[in-house]
C-alpha cells in the first residue's frame, strides 16, 4: 500500500487494520473493518477511498467508484486520503483523475511543496507536458530548489518533442529552454551534473553543435563525471556533427594510446582517417594539428599507429584483442577501396590464424573472426580450417576413436574450428552419408566435453552444447531441404538429450519450440516457451515464436492464454513507462526521458501487439460468440466497431528479433535484409487480412432487421444505411488486401531455414477459406438489400442470393475436402506427420463460425417476411401459399451445411481414433544414428507430438460441435 509511515494522523492507529488487510490480500475483512469505522466517523474520508479500493479488487469497479467520487467531490487534503485515492485511480487505470485531485489540494494549501510535487508527478504521468512547466515554475517559486527549475525546463523539451510542427519545437519550445538554462549558468547557479546533460541536450537538439562542444569542453563539462569518457564520447559526437575530422581523429587516436582494447574508437579513428584521405588534409605549417592534438591524415600513419599498438600489447601480461582485430580492420577497409596492394599489412589468412593461436580457446573467437572470414579466398578455405586443426592439442586417436580435446581450452579451440568450418560452407557439399558421418562425430564429442562439466550448476551450460546445437543443424539440413522425415525426429531427440544436461539452455528451448511449430504441436511448445522466462520487453521481440502458432494449431485453450499473456505486457507498459519517467524526474536522469517516451511509442506502435490484439479478439469471438444474439453481447463487450482501426498502420515497428536462433550458415543462406522487408510486408498484409476480417464481423449486428422501403429516409438518418455502406467499403478494402496477398505469395519467396516464420496466409488462399470466407460478407450485402427492398421486389435478388447459397456449399464441401488425410502414418518405419490438415480443420472451424454468423443474420431477416406471409394466409383464408424461393433455398443450404459438419466431425473422429491406435512405443526405431539413450528421446518426442495432435482435436472437435448444435437451431 501507500507509503504512510510518516503520516502523523490521529486516525492513522484506526486506518492501520485496514491497511493491513489490503496488504495482505484479504479485501473482504478491509470492506468490513472500513464500513465499521465508517459507522463510528463519518467523515473519515480515508476509510471510505480504502473501502473503494477493496471493492475495485473484489470486482465492484462501479461501487468503488462512487465512492471515490464522493471523496474527491469533498475536494481533501489530508496526505492519507490523497495517497490511497491515488492507488485507487492508478488501479483503476484513470491517471487523469489523479491530477484533479491535487490540482483542488494545491488550491487549498497552495504553499505545500508536497502536493505541488505530487501534482507534477501527476501531470507527468497523464503527459500534460505544458501543465508540467507551469507545475514545475509553481514549485520553484514556493521553494527555490534546482532540481524543481529544470523539471520545468525538461518539460519544455518535452512539449517540443511531443510538437506536431517541427518549426514550432525550433522557433519557441527549445529556444525558450535554452534561455532559462542561460539564466541559470550567468547567475552561477548551475550545481549538478544532470543540469549539464540538460543544457546539452537543449543544444544538440538546436543543432548548435559548437556551443555545445565549448559547453562540455568548458567549465561546466567537468561536472560530467558520473560516466567513464562521458565528456570525451560526448567531445566526439559533436566533432561528427560539425565534421571536425582532424580533432575526431586525434582524440580516438589519444583514447587508444590509454586504452588500446576500445573498439569503438578505432572505428572513430579509422573513419577520420579515411576522411582526411579523401579531403586532401594537411596539417598547418606552425602549431598544434589540432586542438585536441597530433592527427594522423594517410594510410602509412594509420598501419603504423595499429602495428605499434600490437607491439605494445605483445609487452602485456593479459592479452588484448583490440589491436589484433583493428589490423583485420584496416585490410577490410583497404580492400575496399581498392588500395590494399600498396600497403603490405600482412596476409588476412595468416593474420586469422595468429589471433586463433592467442585467443582460439575463448568463446568470442568465432565471433571475432566470423566478420572477417569474407577476406578467405574460397581456394583457401579448406587449407585455413586444416591449418587451425592442426595446432589444437587432441589425443592421439587410437583405431578407430575420435582424437579428443584433453581440456576445456582444447574444447573451446576445436569448437571454434567447427563453428567456421559450418560459417564457410565447407559442409554444404557434403552427401548424406557424410553429414551423418558427422552428426554422429559431433554426439561423441558432445558426450565427451560433458565430463568437463560436471561441477556446472543447473543454470549454467555445458561447454560443448554447440557441439549439440551444430548436430542438429545439420540434422535440420536434411529434413527440410532433404525430405528425410527421420532427421527431423533425431533433431528433436538430441535436443531433448541436450535440455536434460543444461536445463537453462535458450538456444535448445527456442530451436525445440520451432521445430514442435514446424510439426503442428503447441502442446510441448507452451511449457518450454514458460520455462525459457521471458523479461519484459522480450515478450515482443521473441514473443512471436509462440503467437505465430498460438491459434493456427487448434489448442485454442492455451492459445487464448499465449495471446494474454503477451498483452499484459503491452497493457502495463503505459503505466510502467509512466513510473521510468516519474523516477527519472526524481533523480535528474532527464536524458533518459525521451527515450523512455520514444520506447513507449515503439510498444504502442508495435506490430506484435496489433497482431495478438488482433488475433485474441477473433479467438474470443470463435470461442464464446455461437449466435447472432451472444455475438453482439461479445462484440459489445470488447467495445469493437467496424467504424474504427486502431492499428496505426503508417507507424508500425517490427520489432521481432530475427535472428534470435543462432546460426551458423554463411552469408548466401543466411538472413538478409531482403528478407526482413519481404517478412514485415508479408505480416502486414495477413495483419490487414485479419484486421478486416474482424471488423466485418462486429459490423454484422449493427445492421437493422426492420428496413422497409417506405421508411427509407427515416433509416438513413438512423443511420443503418451508413452501417451498410461501412461493410461494403470493409469488403473493398479486404479485396485490395486479399490481392495484395495474391501478388506477393506470387513471388514464391523462400526465407532461410531458421529464418522468419511465414504467416498463414498461404494456407488461408491455397485452401479456399479466403474465397469462401469473402463469399460470405458479399452474401451479407445481398441479405440486406432483400431486407431494404422486400420480398415482392426483390425477385433478381433471391436468385443471386440462391445462387450464393450453392457457391458457399461448394467452397466449403472443398475446403473440407483439404482436412482429409492422416494427421500422423507410418510409412517405411519411419514416422510422417501431416501439420497441414491440421492448419485446414482450423480455417474451416474459423469459416464455418462465419457462416453460422452470417446464417443468422440471414435467418434473422427472412424470420419476419415469414411471419408476415402467415399473417396474409390466415386473413386471406387461403390453405397455402406459394413461398419466395429464397426460403426454399435457405432451407436446403441449411441442411446442407449441417450434413456437411457432421461429415467433418466423423472424420475428426476418425483421427481421434487413429491416433490413439498409433502405439509408437511398438514402433520399432531403427535408427544406427543415435544411441539406445538417445533413441528413447525419440520415442519421447513422437509421444509428445502425437499427445498434441490428440489435444488439437478434441478442441477442434468439441468446438464443431457446438457449431452443429446451433445450425441445427437455424429454422425460419
């Protein structure tokens, strides 16, 4: 609860029981112990707001905000009430009211420092930035403190930040900023470092990159001492900007002589450098080359300077792996232009080989050297792997044994080689034999490098698990550009081994949860996706791993679950955010402000959290909205409407983390930037597809069943014939988008193995559930036309709607002709599943909910033209008449659509039937591949799919049903 503690209330003793039982979660005897406090004082307006706060935790938002209401009318100003309605409008996600709060407390006490503080706060986390200077300013006035000046201050910036007109933020905001910082700095009065950054930033923002330069090369730059180099970094930014490479390079080139590891300033140094080079520079005739010293202006002064650093370093007693990579550098940059003949700094291949004697035991070998192996002609790729091999120190191998690593630094050096060879494509042109041959090398030396691991606790590796890892991925090789079914079993097995001896292992739970995708299992998925304990922001960057599946698989349970959980995190963002920004204030971090704000956009505007809201509102609807009736309660409740699109399409941030699966491919077959744009295109599109998809949905109970030609005027103005334009505008608009689809699935784009996972858009087209499914919001625009224009007009109209009815039943007596086939069959002892008759029940669970909605909004228009028919019979006497064809096809479409969901839920149990038959623990593996241990995994992982496929179908089984069941009530 509120901190209270210094609250010296006489009625605090009273409130404390209450506190308590907040605190402790025991909402029920807080309600009591207030209303019973309440009955004694009255006007003990804090008993009342915690009362509130138990309702608002039990449930009654309604009840606890009246109450709150009450409170604030009275306009308090005693600290305890004020800190638990605060709580209370925080928990009720309603900031805003928070400031009205101490906006009337300032009002009453208007020379309280605290309540002038609280209300800042209060505008800051509502981003009243405007209100926040004025804020800031008041406080100032009251009580003379820096700190308060520059919370106005930082709050101009904010407003010229948040500023629609660029020009604006330039000419008044920033402008206006400066000259308060200036008062300040003439009056002597700057104290902190925080002040500063502050002025700084104001200055940088202004593009007055000199007057910056001279602010942290001056007086006030020596109170930058919080961060190492914090003057120089910020000395060097500023020299880029105004495009001062002489004093850019002399000062890296002064930073590198203190610290010859510091890699960002070698590419400081080495840009300078060439800069100078193009520039023709020269150095002045008399004096300084440059204020902050000597420069270097050609290329033998850059060689010199980096061989000079290596001589330097060989004199160290601790190995440096600057100077070594700068060499690498250098040649890379050379190269490129062209120039390296000239300038002999050695060969790359011997250069490499060198840095792999020193530091080749060091697990970040390979990735130093991983981006300069492009200077390894590929005539000496095979010769440079033979020459590393040759120096690592492996036991003699005795006939027919391995020749093993004696140490954990042998271990490391042999991986390293290992890890490049696979980087160089060296085991691209073997066969399968030969990839076998080394899979099962790579076992044995992981079996083996197992023994050095020993003492490792569980939340550490194992030193070989890339050994593991780099089996696998050839293992994954032959599965998906092979075909070989078997390799996709053995990849999930070893995985599986690996996880039981480094339980904490992200790389073996992240390939494991894509292979189970790539097979149709969530089931395993859900627990390994809990288990790897994703922080923070992560559920965004590898959140998709799991989303992208969630619904697809038929485990619609736990996919509801996944698409909760990631929004919980979007959810609490806004008001997590809004405390990083209340702290940074408090502690004068304001340079971390606008990055918080700019981090809050960047989740705001993210494609993951478009695509789960997205995505869990139409899992809702499929689970909960059976009828037209419980569709509108649903739709009501999400407060969706086809009007409005909340997706801000121009601004959408992928912030996927590609590349989060290592890899070890070489660049040809790796991900490339082509890649991420085709990826995000390709999102965007299905994301588009989706969205209209759910807003035509929620725009079916919102058109009338009660139009009538003669009172066509009164309806527009109604406006239901706006509600009907709204769907026909939607339905063009998802036209544009399923042909933006159409074009790209065109190009038949193949992403790399381990690459982004494409959407489901290709099933959605290649099984028909997009004609079908569009069909359907065509078939709703001519329901409501009959609806307007009534029976006796409207013969043309029944005929395209008959019509319809018999297209709709072809495409879906199609599409449920895609769902047939064995989920899982055994075909020459070896195991083959089938995840895409899976992905097709899906669809067709998705489009047949559509269809039923659709039906009833049919149903629900032709019902009263029916009754009224009935009411001319009896009138007229007449023992029958003659009913419009629309009822007859109706009725028989009807029937159809019932046989044909019956059909597919025999089938569905036919695969229920099939796969609880499947005894794979009978199904003999006859696998010389792997171990007896390793062949037990096996078994464990095909248990594991198949359990999953069994869960996907009784969800898909159990939910057809209940489709059935309210077909069956579609009678006019």
């Amino acid at each position: 609860m509120a901190a209270r503690g210094h609250v010296q209330d006489p009625n605090d003793r009273r409130l404390r029981p209450i506190y308590d039982y907040l605190d402790n979660g025991n909402n029920k005897m807080a309600i009591q112990q207030a209303d019973k406090l309440l009955k004694k004082h009255k006007d003990l307006h804090c008993a009342k707001v915690l009362k509130a706060i138990g309702l608002q935790r039990t449930g009654k938002q309604d009840e606890a905000f009246t109450l709150a209401q009450e409170v604030t009318a009275l306009e308090p100003t005693d600290d305890n009430s004020l800190q638990a309605l605060t709580i209370l409008y925080r928990e009720m996600h309603r900031p805003e009211l928070v400031t009205k709060l101490y906006e009337a407390a300032v009002k009453k006490v208007p020379n309280s420092e605290e309540y002038h503080s609280h209300l800042f706060m209060a505008y800051a986390r509502v981003g009243e930035y405007k209100k926040m200077q004025q804020a800031g300013m008041a406080l100032y006035k009251i009580v003379p403190k820096n700190p308060y000046y520059f919370w106005s201050v930082m709050s101009l910036i904010m407003q010229s930040i948040s500023a629609q007109d660029e020009n604006l933020s330039k000419t008044m905001f920033l402008p206006l900023a400066e000259r308060m910082v200036e008062k300040m700095v003439k009056e002597d009065k700057i104290e902190a470092e925080a002040e500063v950054e502050l002025y700084y930033m104001i200055l940088e923002r202004l593009e007055k990159y000199q007057e910056a330069l001279d602010v942290v090369r001056g007086k006030l730059g020596e109170k930058l001492t919080s961060e190492l180099q914090s003057r120089e970094n910020k000395c060097m930014a500023m020299y880029k900007k105004l495009c001062k490479w002489p004093e850019c390079n002399a000062l890296s080139r002064r930073l590198l002589l203190k610290n010859s590891d510091d890699w960002q300033f070698y590419i400081t140094y080495f840009d300078s450098v060439f800069q100078l080079i193009d520039s023709s520079w020269t150095p002045p005739a008399e004096g300084e080359h440059s204020s902050e010293g000597e420069v270097h202006y050609s290329t033998e002064q850059a060689v010199k300077f980096v061989e000079e650093r290596i001589m330097e370093e060989a004199q160290n007693s601790r190995p440096l792996r600057g100077p070594y990579l700068a060499k690498l550098e250098l040649i890379r940059r050379l190269r490129h232009r062209g120039c390296n003949d000239e300038y002999k700094l050695g060969d790359p291949e011997e250069l490499m080989f060198q840095y792999f004697k020193k530091f080749g035991d060091k697990p970040c070998c390979f990735t130093d050297l991983k981006v300069f192996v492009d200077l390894l002609p590929s005539s000496q790729r095979t010769k440079f792997i033979s020459q590393l091999m040759g120096v690592i120190p492996l036991s003699a191998p005795a006939e027919g044994k391995l020749a093993l690593p004696a140490d954990i630094k042998a271990l490391q050096q042999h991986l390293c080689v290992v890890q490049l060879t696979r980087l160089l494509g060296l085991y691209r042109a073997t066969d399968k034999k030969q990839k076998l041959n080394l899979v099962r090398e790579l076992m044995l030396r992981y079996q083996h490098g197992l023994e050095f691991g020993k003492s490792c606790l569980k939340t550490e590796l194992q030193f070989s698990d890339y050994y593991c890892l780099l089996a696998v991925h050839l293992l994954l090789d032959m599965w998906l550009e092979a075909g070989e079914e078997m390799a996709v079993w053995q990849s999930l097995a070893l995985l599986e081994k690996g996880l039981t001896h480094s339980p904490s292992n992200a790389q073996f739970k992240l390939l494991l949860i894509r292979i189970y995708c790539m097979l149709g299992a969530f089931e395993p998925v859900v627990e390994l996706y809990s288990s790897l304990d994703a922080k923070h922001i992560q559920h965004d960057t590898i959140g998709y791993l799991l989303t992208r599946y969630a619904e697809s698989l038929g485990q619609y349970t736990a996919a509801s679950q996944s698409c909760n959980f990631a929004l919980r995190f979007f959810h609490s963002n806004q008001k997590d955010t809004s405390e990083y920004i209340i702290q940074a204030y408090k502690y004068g971090a304001f340079e971390k402000i606008p990055e918080f704000i700019a981090f809050r956009n960047r989740l705001n505007s993210s494609l993951h959290f478009a695509q789960v809201r997205t995505e869990r509102m139409l899992l809702d609807l499929l689970l909960e909205a059976n009828i037209s009736t419980s569709l509108e309660e649903s739709i009501k409740s999400m407060s969706l409407s086809p009007d409005e699109d909340d997706i801000p399409w121009k601004d959408l941030q992928d912030n996927r983390d590609l590349t989060v699966l290592f890899n070890w491919d070489p660049k040809d077959r790796n991900i490339s930037e082509e890649h991420r744009k085709l990826s995000l295109e390709e999102e965007k599109i299905w994301l588009k597809i989706r969205s209209l998809t759910l807003r035509l949905v929620s725009g079916l109970p919102t058109l009338s069943h009660t139009v009538h030609p003669k009172n066509s005027e009164k309806t527009a103005e109604n406006g239901v014939s706006s509600k009907i334009d709204t769907i026909r505008s939607l339905l063009q608009q998802l036209e544009a988008a399923v042909d933006s689809g159409q074009r790209f699935l065109e190009q038949k784009i193949q992403y790399p193995v381990l690459g982004p996972p494409p959407t489901r858009m290709a099933g959605f087209f290649s099984n028909g559930s997009c004609q079908c499914q569009t069909s359907l919001f065509y078939l709703v625009s001519d329901i409501y036309e009959l609806d307007t224009n009534g029976l006796e007009d409207s013969r043309e109209i029944q005929e395209r709607i008959g019509s319809s009815f018999k297209s709709l039943l072809e495409q879906l007596t199609d599409l449920s002709c895609k769902c047939k086939g064995d989920l899982m069959e055994v075909r020459d002892g070896i195991l083959k599943t089938h995840p895409n008759i899976l992905e097709n029940l899906v669809f067709f669970v998705e489009t047949i909910s559509i269809t039923l909605w659709v039906s009833s909004y049919c149903d629900s228009v032709l019902r009263p033209f029916k009754a009224s028919l009935q009411k001319k019979k009896k009138k007229k006497k007449e023992t029958s008449v003659v009913m419009p064809p629309v009822f007859t096809s109706f009725l028989d479409y009807v029937v159809e659509l019932q046989t044909l969901t019956s059909n597919v839920i025999d089938h569905i149990k036919g695969l229920e039937t099939i796969l609880t038959a499947l005894k794979l623990e009978e199904l003999s593996i006859d696998d010389t591949l792997l171990s007896q241990e390793e062949n037990k995994f096996t078994k464990t992982v095909q248990g594991k799919v198949q359990s999953s496929y069994q869960h996907s179908i009784q969800e898909i089984g159990e939910l057809l049903k209940k489709r059935l069941d309210t077909i069956k009530k579609l009678k006019i």
